[in-house]
C-alpha cells in the first residue's frame, strides 16, 4: 500500500501577495492557479525540487478562517522547509529579508533555524543529517 499527503492548506488574506511571497522570497513555484469562481482560485506551490506534497493557498472566506491567518497552528512551528545546503538557503533568506524568530542551530537532527512568512506562521529551515527521522531526496 502507498498513500502520501498530496497537500496542506495554507489560509492566506490574498492569493496574489501570497504567490509573490513564497515565489520570490522562498523560490516556491507556481504549480498550478486555477480560476474557480469571482472569488476562489486553486492555487498549488511548492518549494524546488518538491516531489510528494506542496501548499494549496487558500484565500480566507469567512471572520473564522480570516482570524486563523498567521496562527494555524497555535504558534508552533508548523511547516518544515528541508534543504541541501542550510546555509545557502539561510543566507538567501536573511538577504531577503525573512524574519528569522530563532538563530540557526545545530541538533542531533541536523542544523535549524525558525523563520516567519508573511502571515507571521512559523516554519522550520532544516538541512537534516543522518539520523533524522524524516526524509530528502535530492
């Protein structure tokens, strides 16, 4: 049996300034923007390389989803960016101007800094080693 997470809903206050975030800052690309109605799009990003899950960009509907932009997780770090090379993509990024919440660091799971999009949702920039649990294809 094989069964993968194809994507993750991210609510976004606006499709365009989302795009332009994760495009130009992040290097994300644009995998599919599909026109649904005068106000809903499907629009699919993902990070270079990514080959099993990418973000589906979800523009708020309603007060609740609008309050949950920024804060999908409760403040906890919620979305996991592994790299090949942490400190080109952390160079890049500070270059950028990505708001780094927490210094790099070096764990038995590999090096790791916290950075923020646009929203102010928390991600982890990993390059992890050997021993970490999850997984990179290069």
């Amino acid at each position: 049996m094989y069964q993968r997470i194809a994507h993750i809903t991210l609510v976004v206050e606006d499709y365009d300034e989302a795009i332009d975030f994760y495009t130009k800052k992040l290097d994300f690309t644009i995998l599919e923007d599909t026109k649904i109605d005068d106000k809903k799009r499907w629009v699919m990003i993902a990070p270079p390389g990514a080959k099993e899950c990418c973000l589906l960009l979800a523009k708020a509907a309603n007060e609740q989803q609008r309050e949950s932009i920024g804060n999908q997780t409760g403040g906890r770090v919620g979305f996991f960016l592994f790299t090949d090379d942490f400190w080109r993509d952390y160079n890049k990024m500070t270059e950028r101007e990505i708001c780094f919440v927490r210094r790099p660091a070096e764990f038995e799971y590999g090096t790791v800094a916290v950075f923020e999009d646009l929203y102010g949702n928390m991600w982890d920039l990993i390059e992890p080693n050997e021993t970490n649990k999850g997984f990179l294809t290069k």
